[in-house]
C-alpha cells in the first residue's frame, strides 16, 4: 500500500489519501536512441520507455479508478494518476 499525504482534491485532503497497486509507469526520455538497458527495461510487466520531449516519469496507481492527476512539474518531472 503506497500513502500520498500530499495529493489534494479541491483544496481539501483525500479521505482516501492510500493507493493499493501500480498499474503502470511511463518513462519518458529524450534521448534519440534508446539505450540497450532501457530497451531491456520496456519488456518488463507494467513498465514501459518511450522518447519525449523532456525526461519525465508518469505514473497510474489502482487503474486511476478516481480520475484523478497530478503534476509536480516544475518542480520535479513526474506526474502521478489515481
């Protein structure tokens, strides 16, 4: 079980403030070519390397039941659903 304690919905704290599961993370990456690793590391379950235009981690907690996101940009380049 994963906590979020800074994941706010209308200004208030989430009642529910607990994730139960990853269901996916997307590495974004800027490089022209994906290196061997990282190729190595897209075959594996729930995880996926894709070219973008910025370094950024994109992550999906419990099939993102809520429909709910948030972007830490600029701060730190990750963005997590719920």
């Amino acid at each position: 079980m994963f906590f979020a304690p800074f994941i706010e919905a209308s200004g208030k704290k989430m009642a529910r403030g607990t994730f139960n599961a990853i269901s996916n993370v997307k590495i974004h990456t800027i490089a022209k070519e994906i290196p061997y690793v990282l190729n190595i590391m897209d075959k594996v379950d729930r995880l996926s390397i894709v070219k973008g235009s910025e370094h950024l981690m994109d992550i999906t907690f419990d099939e993102r039941q809520s429909g709910l996101s948030k972007d830490f940009r600029p701060d730190i380049p990750l963005i997590i659903h719920w």
